[in-house]
C-alpha cells in the first residue's frame, strides 16, 4: 500500500474514531459549532467537518452550514450543530411507589413524548413492568421512529451483573426480582428490537443532571433525593456513575439523622429514608397522605399554598436539619464539588437555602473551609431522562457501530 493510500485511511479512521466523542459533545450541548466541536477533539477543521457530516448522515445531529453571524462579530460564522429533533429515540421507563411512567427521548435528554401510568404499582414485577413497556411501546408505534434503545429505572438497587432489583423496599415486590430479565422479554414481545438497560432511579437522576442539568461541569457529583417514598444517593465522578464493586454504591438513606426516630426498613432507627422523605414530611405536618394524588405531589402541593401554616413551616424545618445532618456526613466521607437535591429534598431546598446551607456548614469540616456548592435538581423526570442515557450510551460509544 502506497503512503497516500495509507494517510488517507489512517483519516478515515481517525474520523470514525471520532464519532462517538463528537456525538456526546454535541448531545450534551458542549459543542455547538463546528469550531468548538475542532478545539474539543484536537483534529482538523476537515475532520470535524467530515465527522459532523457522518452524524448528520446517520440522522444523529443538523448541520447548519449558513449560520447567522451575531450582530458586531467579524469573520465567517462556524456552522452550528444541534441534535436533530427527527431522528432516532429511546423507550425509557420508570417505575416509582405511585405508578410508573413511560416515555420516548431523544438526544440531548429531549422527551419527545411521554405517557403517565397507574397510581397503584401491582405486587407482580412482571405485571407491572408488561405494562410500563406496552405504554412505551404504543407510543414508539405512534410516533415511527427508529428506537435505538431501551432503559428502565426502578427505585431499588440493582445488583450486578444480574440486574436484580436487590431491595425494593418501597414497592411490594420480593427481593431479587430479576428485572432485567423480564423488561428485556417484554421489549422483545412488544416487537421493539434493542438492547435493554436498567439502573436505580437515583443514579440516574444523577447521571441525567451531569449531562444535561444541574449536575454539568462537576466533577465530583453528589446527589441524594426522595423520589416518591425513601431517600436515594447517587455519586458521578469524572463523568461517569460510581456504583461500586456490584451496583450498590451510596445507598445514603440509611443514614442514622435521628437516633430515636421512625423504625426504618433496614433494622436501625431514624435513618434519612424515613425521616426525610414525603411520607415523613405529611407525617410531620399532621397531614394525611390521600390517595387522590401522589405523595410527592402532595407534599409539593402543601409547599406552594399553606408554607406559612405552622405545622408546615415546623415541618419544613425539621426535615431541612435532618436533611442537612445527613449531607454534612456524606461530605465528610465523600467530599463532593457539589451537591444536587431532587424530589422532596428540591422542594425544602427551595423553601429555606440558607437553612439547609448553614447545617450543612457547620457539620462539615469542608463546609467550614468554604462550602460546598448545593443546588437543585433542574430536570423534570430525570430518571426517565437517567434511563434514556444508558439506552443511548451504546450509541455514544460507537454510533455507526449501532446505527450504521
């Protein structure tokens, strides 16, 4: 082979080796023209471009080769590069203690359609899990797109390699449910050909927020929440999830805040998951949960219109210093660059900043050399937008491996 023969395909596959960096760019919004897609890679301007075209053909990104230049600005403008909103999606599920919900997601963390569940989750893993997927199925058939894959996120560890929900403490199914078993059987009898994911709702809240919310820029991410019963944590360092040696790293809700407080699943007392989730925060506030709505809804519910009344004020307060009991431990051990709070723990957050800031700093030895930053949770349904990554995670890897 002569030399020009050999040049030319060591470009070719230096291109295609730069696919998948140059989608994750693009899919997190790190790189919006062409000229910022050439200085993140390290290759030519002719690479970059070669490769943006790839995508485009794969029907992965838009190239807008005739930008409008802003206004005052010298030079030829780059072409600017978005996800393209007509291409390829992922079936993301979600099952939670008040129902489930099923979606389609596009690049960029995009829902582009979703599809709300039952309010009563049955005690059969395999009943629910037939139907969250015959939601997401009808709506992958109502809309005609490709589906390039499938995740799931239930509120339970899962153990790996198995992908058995370990302890879903908050839903009545059995320890050891294989759920990954039984959502892949069901995405093959709904006729969906893809590869099937499944994680634990937190850790996929959090890796959503690291991409596309809250969370972008850390590198050392903290995020612990409630979702609709219980108190999860998850940690992403250098961009990707910790999950320990088998999946059931930072199970943070077993924290003891309160030494004499509310019996806990796990054996002990007082542990965040039960003194700082809704069911605590209604309990605390001398409301009764209802069954009309979901107890996340409701606590969100009481927040918004009677924050002033006292009991709720005093209830507010309460979960607030447990809460922050609980983050000043974990950033002790952990020492985040900063911590996300979602669900319940978004909500008081919100309600009393300074509070919740101020115990944290004085429990913490890096909270008192200048603290540690603590934000909310900035996505709507960011485990489903969590399951939809690892869906889509493949894609990011080796696009033309999986699509081309």
């Amino acid at each position: 082979m002569n030399g020009k023969a050999t040049s030319a395909r060591t470009k070719l596959e230096r291109g295609r080796n730069a696919l998948g960096p140059a989608l994750e760019l693009v899919h997190t919004g790190r790189a919006p023209t062409r000229a910022v897609l050439t200085a993140e890679l390290g290759v030519t301007r002719a690479t970059a471009g070669a490769v943006a075209a790839e995508l485009a053909a794969l029907g992965l990104i838009r190239v807008d080769s005739r930008p409008t230049a802003a206004a005052g600005s010298q030079g030829r403008p780059s072409h600017r590069l978005a996800v393209d909103d007509t291409g390829p999606v992922v079936l993301a599920a979600q099952i939670h203690y008040d129902g489930f919900r099923a979606a389609l997601v596009g690049l960029g963390g995009r829902i582009v359609a979703t599809s709300p569940g039952c309010v009563t989750v049955s005690a059969d893993p395999e009943q629910v899990i037939g139907e969250v997927v015959d939601a997401g199925a009808a709506l992958l058939r109502a809309s005609g797109r490709r589906c390039a894959g499938a995740g799931l996120a239930v509120p339970s560890a899962v153990a790996e390699p198995d992908g058995v929900a370990l302890n879903p403490l908050h839903l009545a199914w059995a320890a050891g449910a294989p759920v990954r078993r039984i959502f892949a059987a069901r995405i093959k009898d709904a006729g969906v050909a893809a590869p099937v994911f499944v994680g634990n709702d937190i850790n996929l809240a959090a890796l959503a927020e690291h991409r596309h919310g809250a969370g972008r820029g850390a590198v050392h991410l903290l995020c612990v929440a409630t979702g609709h019963r219980g108190v999860g944590g998850a940690l992403v360092l250098d961009g990707r999830l910790h999950t320990g040696s088998s999946g059931l790293a930072l199970e943070v809700g077993h924290l003891t805040v309160h030494p004499e407080g509310r019996p806990c699943h796990c054996g002990s007392r007082g542990c965040l998951d039960v003194e700082t989730d809704p069911l605590a925060f209604l309990t605390t506030a001398g409301r009764e949960p209802g069954p009309e709505i979901s107890l996340l809804e409701r606590c969100r519910d009481l927040l918004q219109r009677e924050s002033g009344e006292p009991r709720v004020r005093a209830a507010t307060e309460v979960l607030v210093d447990r809460l922050g009991l609980g983050l000043a431990g974990l950033v002790n051990i952990l020492n985040p660059d900063r911590i996300i709070l979602g669900g319940l723990h978004r909500e008081l957050f919100k309600a009393a900043p300074e509070r919740l800031r101020a115990v944290v700093a004085d429990r913490s030895l890096w909270g008192r050399s200048g603290g540690v930053p603590i934000l909310a949770c900035s996505l709507d349904h960011n485990s489903l937008v969590g399951a939809a990554e690892l869906a889509w995670q493949p894609v990011l890897d080796d696009p033309l491996a999986v699509l081309g």
